[in-house]
DNA sequence: AACGCGGGGTA
DNA sequence: TACCCAGCGTT
C-alpha cells in the first residue's frame, strides 16, 4: 500500500475532478442524501436535471417528508428503480418526526434509515460532515479492482469484502470529502468500464491490471444468465375528452406506487368493457408492440387503444384510479413506457386541433 | 442485446 | 448468508 494514494487522488481532484456538480454546491446532509440516492444506479448526466427539479420542489428535508407521494413519484418518473423514491419520501418522514428534522451524522445512524446503505451512508458522512467514512460504489469498485487486479465478481460476498477493507485503508482522514468525490469521479470519467484512459491517471504508474494490460478483466463480470420474455397488453382507455384511464399499483413490486394502464397478459378489450362498463368500446385499435427490458426480465408490451366515447361508465375509486388528461397532465409517477405512450396520445391529441 | 449500477427483502 | 428483486442509459 502506497503511502501516498490518497495524496494522488487529491492532487488529481483539485485539477481535474468536478467541482461544479449542482449538489457541490451547498454540501448540506439533505442535498448530498438527494443527490446520492439518484447516483445510485443512475449517471451523473441523468440525474442533473432531476435532481434540480427536485431540489426546486422540495427545497428541505421537511418540505419532502410533507408532500404527497404522488407528487415524490412524478419527479422520479424516468428515473427508475422507484423504491428508491419511496424510500427517499419515507426516511423524510422519519428524519421530521423522530429526529428533529436533523440527519444523523454517522454511519450508523444513517443506515437505520430505508433506502441508505453503507456505501451511501459513507457519502454523505464524508461529503456533507466532512468526517472520515469510506465508500465503495460502483466507481470505487472498479478503481481499486483494478489497482490491485482483485479477481472476481464484486457481487460475491467475499470479493466485496476484500474490496471494503481496501477501500477502508486508503480512505484519508483529512480532506476526506474531496478524497471520496475524487475516486468517483476518477471512475466515472477516467477508470471507465471499457476504455480506460490510463495515460492521465494518477494511479497508473502501479497499478496491477494496467501493468499486466488487462484494465479491463477487472472487476469481474457478473455470471450472465438468460433473461425471460413476459408479454402483457395495455388497454388504453380513452373517453369522448381524450383522457386516458390509470389505475395505481399496488405499493410493492414492479412500478409500485405508479399509475399504469389496465394491464395483463391475456386482457381482451371487448371482454374487459363488457366485464366492467356493461357495453362493448366503440372502437379498438392495436398499436405495433415494443420491448421493455428489466434487470430480470424482458416485458413484450402490447399497447391497445380503447375508444369509449362519451360517458363510459367507469366509477373512479378515489385515489386509486383517474382519467388522465393530456392537456392538463396531473402530477402522479409513471413508469417510462407507459409515460412514452401517453405522451404519443397527447401528440393524437394535438394533431386533431 | 448485453452490461452495469446500491440497497431492500426473504428463505 | 445467499440469493432474488428492481428500470433505466450506455455500449
């Protein structure tokens, strides 16, 4: 272990690290929990524009921890892995009620909180308290994979902990801060995950995967297996005013908390009017079929649009379902593709005028 | 089409 | 402890 690591990534941060990220700015434990929580999963490019949406919405902890879910979720639409969001609204609530509205400073304390992990805990530990604490996100992972050619898939229990224990060494107690968003961004701009730019790395000079030419070996791959293929069906109801109907899933599992078309895999349309409004719709048009794929499965979504016409006989159960009008969108979460098909629907919409 | 990304939940 | 779950953008 070189003695000056630490040392190198600093002087490699003052002069080309990213000092103007929009949550560099006021380094507070709210915006620095906000920014960490989007950073998960989520590129920095991504996530700017919402975290400034976000941030203009709910400018505190106790502005968040006080708003409808609703309206968390729609500033999350696009992002994805919306637990994340529900979590984020949750510990809010929990920070306002039984903390004071203050964040806990130390790890411990802010790993009791839904939806903050040790790496994240870290973060904002270092970042926002200026204090020592390690991370190990997916950029630090690879880094220090790669420095000391750690062989194997971090996901296993024992590559993860040989790389928290390398991360823990060489976390500085001084300028920690600017230390732990220096390893980020060497990650993310430098050390990247196919073509490294090892000519201007600080760590190149003794760094094992790069003295043996194989950067990218490392970290190793995670064991791929093949996804399966699900279908379903969208049944896109619109009555006479060109609203859509939505209905909000269940709180857990896939898009939960989201609102979602009548959805299933053998749905008929004229079935499902007949079933539920008493009448057959007035007229049924299929739109050409797409692929959204998630971490675990393919989903093969068949988009059907249902004409009811006027007055078609839905009995809205509040906050469970709504028309959905797309000239006055409401401020609810949707997940993208069902955010992409309305947004083809207002487009119908406009070109009618 | 494959890949990568932190954390929660469950057996 | 070892899986399974979750949604995008990038390559």
């Amino acid at each position: 272990m070189p003695q000056d690591f630490a040392p190198r990534i600093l002087t490699w941060f003052d002069q080309h690290g990213r000092h103007d990220l929009p949550w560099q700015r006021d380094t507070s434990p709210y915006r620095v929990w906000v920014s960490e929580i989007m950073l998960q999963q989520t590129q920095v490019t991504t996530v700017i524009p919402f975290y400034q949406r976000f941030m203009a919405a709910f400018p505190g902890v106790a502005d968040l921890a006080a708003a409808p879910q609703d309206q968390v979720l729609h500033l999350w639409t696009g992002l994805g892995y919306y637990a994340r969001a529900r979590n984020l609204h949750q510990a809010a609530r929990q920070v306002c009620e039984q903390l004071g509205g203050e964040f806990p400073a130390d790890v411990e304390g802010l790993m009791a909180l839904p939806g903050i992990g040790r790496s994240t805990a870290g973060a904002i530990v270092s970042i926002a308290h200026g204090e020592r604490a390690a991370i190990l996100d997916g950029n630090v992972k690879r880094v220090l994979a790669r420095y000391h050619a750690v062989p194997g898939w971090p996901g296993t229990t024992a590559v993860h902990k040989t790389l928290w224990e390398i991360a823990e060494r060489y976390t500085p107690a001084e300028r920690c801060a600017d230390y732990t968003q220096g390893m980020m961004d060497l990650g993310a701009t430098l050390c990247t995950r196919s073509s490294p730019q090892c000519p201007r790395c600080p760590l190149a000079a003794d760094c094992a995967a790069h003295a043996m030419g194989r950067e990218t070996d490392f970290p190793g791959k995670k064991p791929k297996k093949t996804l399966p293929v699900r279908r379903t069906r969208f049944l896109m109801l619109r009555d006479g005013d060109g609203r859509a109907w939505l209905e909000k899933r269940p709180p857990q599992g896939i898009w939960g908390g989201l609102w979602c078309f009548p959805e299933g895999e053998d749905l008929d349309p004229t079935h499902w009017c007949l079933d539920t409004i008493g009448r057959a719709p007035d007229a049924i048009e299929t739109w050409p079929g797409f692929r959204h794929s998630f971490s675990h499965y393919h989903l093969d979504i068949e988009p059907i649009l249902v004409e009811l016409g006027n007055s078609p006989g839905l009995v809205m159960e509040a906050n469970r379902q709504l028309w959905y009008n797309v000239r006055q969108p409401p401020a609810i979460g949707l997940a993208a593709p069902i955010a992409g098909l309305l947004q083809q629907l207002a487009h119908q919409d406009l070109a009618k005028e």
